[in-house]
C-alpha cells in the first residue's frame, strides 16, 4: 500500500493498474483491510486528487461502500460508517447485497445494521444470500428484512451449490422454480439430492418431464449414480449425452455409459479432440478401449493438432493404422507440422522432429507420466 501511495511522486505505474480505473483496488482495500489504511489511501487518492498513475479515473463510490459492508474484517462496521458519514459515499442495494454474501454467522445482524442507516433491500440480496446458502440470511430477508421474493435466478444459483435447505425456503415463500433450469443446473454439479427433490415437489414424480438436457448435465458432472437414478426413471439419453462425459473426463462415467448403450453420435469422435485438447491422455486411451469411432480419416488429428501438446499427438499418430483410416495417417502428420496445417502448431513440429530421431522406448509409463528414454 505504502508502495501505491508513493507512485505517485517516483513516477511508477502499477501494473495491475494499467489499462484499468482504481475502482477495483479501492474496493479491494475497503473490503480486505483495515479502517486505517482505507483512510491513508483515500486521503492521498480521493481528498488530495493524487493518485497512483495509472489510477486517475474516479472510482464508483457506491461500489466502495458495498465492498465495505461485505467486508470480513472485524472493523466493517466502522468502514461503512466512516465512508457513509464522513466521505458522503451513497449507500445503496448494492451494500445489503454485499453484506448478504458475506456467509457467516453474523450476517442477519449486519444486515439489521445498515437497514437501520437506511440502506434499501431489493431481490438481489435475498439472491446473494440464495447463493451463498446462507439459509438465516435468506429467511431474516424474506420475513423481517424486507426484501423483495427474488426471481428465478436465485433457485438456479441454490440448486448449483447444492443447496436443497435454501430451496425448500424460496418454495415454502412462493418464490418461482423452473423446475428443469434448476434441475439442469443441479445434475451439472452432480447434486442428486437437489434433482430428486425437484422431480418429488415440482413434477409430481415424473422424472421424464426433466427431458435429455438434464442427463447430458449429469453425465458431464461424472456422477454415475445420479445417471443411473435418472435412468431407471425413464429419463431420455441427449444427443450429447456421451459427448459430455468425455468432456467430463471421468472414465467410470464413460465406461457405465457404454455399458448402458448410450449412443454415441454421428460427431464422437469429438470425444477425442476434447481430451486432446485439454491433455487428457487417460481420458483418450479410455475412449479409444472402449472403442469409440475416430470419425472421418485424419479428422481427430485435424482439429487437435493446433492447441493439443506433445505427448497427445505422439500417441495419436502412434494410433495411425497404416491405412488412412485411424487417426492420422504418417503423410498428414508431416504435412501437419511441416505446413502448420490449421493455423500452425508448434507441437505438432516438435512431435514430427520427435519421431524422425529414435523411437522412443516408452512413451506413457504405467503411472500415467510421459516419459521419453533413449538407447
């Protein structure tokens, strides 16, 4: 801080500040540090019109206070108070919002408190304190606290965290659920319990109402058992069902996938170019066991050679059935690196370098580390 405020007169522009205003450091300090370096910092950047280069324009005010109001530091209070009365900063939602994410045990009184300086409460803090699955916070807002039933938003950000408790509340205050959105949200984060209560109360049991979405989330979420429960409840495959799963990478999910004869698609081979892509060597051996289709000749290679590392490409071309018809074929490879097909890829020339010298003796040891040895 001492270093920011001293910028000014060395000539030093920060680096986190360059190309931005100083709304975010401002904030940051209101809402990380203590009341005596919020005051150091604003008397040279906001009273005597001095700050850091870099820093000129003028920072939203109202965002200051809100950062303040959610702030940890056991001196918030008196941030808020300091910034409100003797800064003539707005206090607005934006501060009961803040303060409702902030999660702990104190936050309904927080909340009390700037009510009580008039700050004003709209949905947006009762969706924070959703979010946040901070059931007290929310039933203090929806009860005493004078906030607004949030709209569908907040059940969504509820059912992402897994937070059945706050769910149960939005539905017993009348607040909207979209039934398959937040189930769909749910299922992405893997959260059974969240779904199954959304089929039991919303759908009158039906899980097929749900549709195939929800099991493509389920499916990228890599949870096997909540596929299987969508499964024996009639719940239909999506066309990227199996796609989603790979992307996933969890290979349990895969394998129970193809043991349930999922289908595939017409564009699996997909599969294959995501995984490279991210580097996932276990993830493209496990779709290559379990014998899913490479698609058109050389086309998994044609789309990962670009942004795919060097031990990716070396198992795909080793994949290479001689006859154009796997992966790639020996041709492509080359042309690949020596043309930098695609946009150019330096992994794909080092990989041709690579196989012009001597074999490797073992490329992917049994641990899953690439490991090059010579001789």
């Amino acid at each position: 801080m001492e270093w920011l405020i001293r910028s000014r007169r060395m000539g030093v522009t920060a680096p986190a500040a360059r190309g931005d205003d100083g709304g975010p450091l401002l904030s940051a300090v209101a809402e990380g540090c203590d009341l005596a370096t919020l005051q150091q910092l604003w008397a040279t950047w906001v009273q005597e019109k001095r700050p850091p280069r870099g820093f000129e324009v003028s920072p939203r005010l109202d965002l200051v206070v809100a950062a303040a109001a959610g702030s940890l530091t056991p001196d918030w209070a008196a941030k808020v108070e300091w910034l409100v009365e003797s800064c003539g900063c707005p206090l607005t939602a934006l501060a009961t919002a803040r303060a409702a994410a902030a999660g702990d045990a104190g936050t309904p009184a927080r909340l009390a408190w700037l009510r009580a300086r008039g700050a004003p409460v709209d949905e947006s803090a009762a969706r924070a304190a959703a979010w946040a699955g901070d059931i007290a916070t929310l039933s203090y807002l929806l009860v005493e606290g004078g906030a607004p039933r949030p709209d569908v938003t907040a059940a969504s950000g509820a059912a992402r965290g897994g937070h059945l408790a706050v769910m149960v509340l939005l539905h017993e205050h009348g607040c909207d659920i979209h039934a398959r959105e937040a189930a769909e949200t749910a299922a992405r984060a893997g959260h059974l319990h969240v779904v199954a209560w959304l089929v039991q109360e919303l759908l009158g049991g039906d899980a097929r109402r749900l549709g195939p979405n929800v099991v493509t989330a389920a499916a990228g979420s890599g949870s096997v058992e909540l596929l299987a429960w969508l499964r024996a409840r009639g719940c239909p495959w999506g066309v990227r069902t199996f796609a989603a799963a790979a992307e996933g990478g969890c290979e349990e999910a895969l394998e129970w996938l193809v043991a349930q004869c999922c289908p595939m698609g017409e564009g699996c081979f997909m599969s294959y170019v995501h995984a490279a892509n991210y580097g996932d060597l276990a993830t493209l051996r496990c779709l290559r066991r379990l014998g899913v289709p490479w698609g058109p000749p050389g086309e998994v290679f044609a789309r990962a050679v670009r942004f795919a590392p060097l031990p990716v490409l070396l198992w795909l071309e080793e994949q290479a059935d001689g006859s154009g018809g796997g992966c790639c074929s020996v041709d492509m490879f080359e042309a690949a690196a020596s043309a930098k097909w695609r946009g150019g890829a330096e992994g794909a020339q080092s990989a041709a370098a690579a196989r012009h010298k001597e074999r490797p003796k073992q490329l992917i040891a049994p641990n899953g580390v690439f490991v090059v040895t010579h001789g």
